[in-house]
C-alpha cells in the first residue's frame, strides 16, 4: 500500500513542476527582486486554468504525503 502513496507523490510532483513551468512569464530571475517595471495584470483563461489545477495538485500532493507516513 506504501508503494501506491509513493507512486501518486511521484506522479503528482511531476504534474506540478510541469504546470509550475507553464506558467512561467518568461521575465528573467531579475523580476524576482522587483524589477522590470511590469505592470499587474489578472489571469484569464488557461492561465486560471492551470494556477488553480496547479494549488490543487498542491494540496492533494499534501494530503497523499501525510497518509504515507501514517500507512504501513
């Protein structure tokens, strides 16, 4: 049973890091600190889309992780 909630963590991670990597702006690690001058805009769409599968791929990746421990 441990090696299902092992694989699903697995599987999980994975689909988050590529969903993460979609939503990438293309901006260069500068804007990390503030810079750019961007101005803000609202999601729509896709990206809405895959920011909100992407937290909840989150918290199920969450949630499988806290019943591994506790599965033997």
């Amino acid at each position: 049973m441990k090696n299902i909630f092992l694989v699903i963590n697995i599987l999980l991670s994975a689909l988050i890091v590529i969903l993460i990597l979609l939503q990438g702006r293309g901006a260069g690690l500068g804007s990390a600190w503030g810079g750019g001058g961007e101005f803000f805009q609202t999601r729509r769409g896709i990206e809405k889309l895959t920011l909100r599968l992407t937290i909840i791929l989150i918290f199920v990746f969450f949630f499988v992780s806290l019943v591994n421990l506790f599965v033997k």
